[in-house]
C-alpha cells in the first residue's frame, strides 16, 4: 500500500515517542507503491528489522530482546505481516520482536463491508472506496477492480465460511454495531477477479486471514482503534483472534478518534485533542515493555 506518511512528516511523532518512553525508535524508509509493489515494503521492513536487531546492542545499546515493531495504517500491516513471516521462520537462533504495536491497522482485504466501512464510508480522511484502491495499487496497480473488490466478488466460495467465521459482526462487541449496519448479501464469486488478486488474501496482505497456527506465534500486540475510521474493525476482530488464542494483547479504543490522527499530532491550529491522546497510549504501551 502507498505510505500514508514519510520518515519526515512522522519525525515529531517519533521524536515525542523515544523522548517520553524512553527508548530508542528507529523509522524505516521502506519503497514504496504504486513505483514498487508487494512484497518490496514488506522485504525492506524485514531487512531492517533484521539488521537492527543484529546490531542492537553492539551499535547502538539497545537491548536486542526488547524490541518492538509497530506503525499507524499501512505501517501497522507491515508491522503485523512482519511478526507473522519472521513467525513462521524455524530457525531458532534468530532474533524475534517482542511486541508490535498496531495504530488504526489495515488487516484483511476480504470484506470491505464490514459495519466500520459502512458506517464510516464517507468519513475523512480515509473513505471506503480509497481503501480498496491503496490495496490495489499495493498489489497490481488494476484500478478497474475497485468494484469488484467492494462487493467481495474475488472471496473463493470455498474460503468464505472461514473468512465469515473471524470477520463475522457477531465477533465485534454489540456497542460497536449501535451506529447500524446492514448484512451483505453473499456475492458470486469470479475466478478471474480473484487470481488478479490473490496475494491480497494472503497473511502477508491480510494478517487478519493468518491461519491459527501462525497468529499463536505472534508476540505480544498493542492494538488501538478510532471510532470513525473504516479501519477501526479490523483491529477489534484481530483482537478477538488474539485473544480466542489465549495471546496477550492490549486495546486502546478513541471515541472522538478517525483515520490518520497521529498526523495531526502538534500541528498547530490543526492539532486535535485526540492525536494526543493516540500518541500517548502507544507511550504507555511502550513503557511496559
């Protein structure tokens, strides 16, 4: 997906974070979309976790088995497909993160209309539609998918009962469906809509569709949500993951809050209450680690 923000527009963010918690933060610069597609963002977040943590203590006295992976959006995707590759690894000697943290994550690219996409389809900065199309633009670059991909006609029949099994409304906690939402009819499926697209409903697009045994390897997870965000689901259904997998995870919900808060952290006149708020919570995360 196209980076929501650059290393530069997120340094005061970064900054606050290490100064406050007491750590030492570092921000990849990784290629990014539509110039390079998946798996290039995923790759560069590899090699410089790796690389860090291989370094961690020689070069910069950090203690290698307190390092965390996280990011906001696109970079909580990476930051989650990140734990989930280096998981699956079975070479014991490697280093592993010890928690990643996850700010308003994009998780799964199965159903874009689950109650938050309903709910907040319209709502700035970041619309329904606009969703699929960073997706897109991640994976192939096809924009003539975009409607296809909203109705969910790309779903293999054969995959759906899982997927509607761990994105069911029924999963969300009932104060969460209160806004209303309609059930969506279950569309046809097309093989060539899909094939297009598949690498989208892999775990390294759509942690979210991790298989069990590969979420139960995840590390510890800081998950925050934004009530109008069309995001905001897909982090409390990766909870609900978590937790049925007896994983430990901390959730923090802004109910003022909406897609890309953490950027109008101390901007001035454009600053709002809850960015703090958001900045703040992954703070405290962080001083537990």
């Amino acid at each position: 997906m196209p980076s929501e923000s650059s290393t530069d527009s997120v340094d005061e963010v970064c900054r606050h974070i290490a100064k406050e918690s007491d750590t030492t933060v570092v921000s990849v610069g990784y290629r990014l979309a539509p110039e390079h597609r998946y798996p290039a963002q995923l790759d560069d977040c590899e090699t410089a976790t790796c690389h860090f943590l291989s370094v961690a203590e020689a070069q910069f006295s950090v203690d290698s088995s307190r390092v965390a992976v996280g990011g906001d959006g696109t970079g909580a995707n990476l930051a989650a497909a990140l734990c989930q590759r280096l998981a699956g690894r079975e070479v014991g000697h490697l280093l592993f993160p010890c928690a990643q943290v996850l700010v308003y994550p994009a998780l799964q690219m199965a159903d874009f209309n689950l109650p938050s996409y309903q709910q907040n389809h319209a709502v700035p900065i970041l619309f329904r539609g606009r969703m699929v199309f960073y997706f897109l633009q991640y994976l192939n670059g096809d924009m003539s998918l975009c409607q296809d991909v909203l109705e969910g006609i790309h779903v293999p029949t054969e995959l759906k009962p899982c997927y509607e099994d761990w994105l069911s409304p029924s999963n969300l906690p009932p104060e969460f469906l209160t806004r209303g939402f309609s059930e969506h009819p279950t569309p046809e499926y097309d093989g060539q809509v899909y094939h297009a697209i598949k690498a989208g409903l892999e775990h390294e697009v759509s942690p979210l569709l991790a298989e069990d045994d590969v979420i139960e390897k995840t590390p510890p997870t800081f998950i925050l949500t934004c009530e109008y965000d069309v995001l905001r689901d897909d982090g409390i259904l990766y909870r609900k993951r978590l937790l049925d997998l007896e994983k430990e995870v901390t959730w923090r919900h802004v109910m003022d809050g909406f897609h890309g808060m953490i950027n109008f952290f101390k901007q001035g006149w454009l600053t709002f209450p809850s960015a703090a708020q958001v900045v703040d919570s992954v703070v405290d995360y962080m001083k537990t680690l």
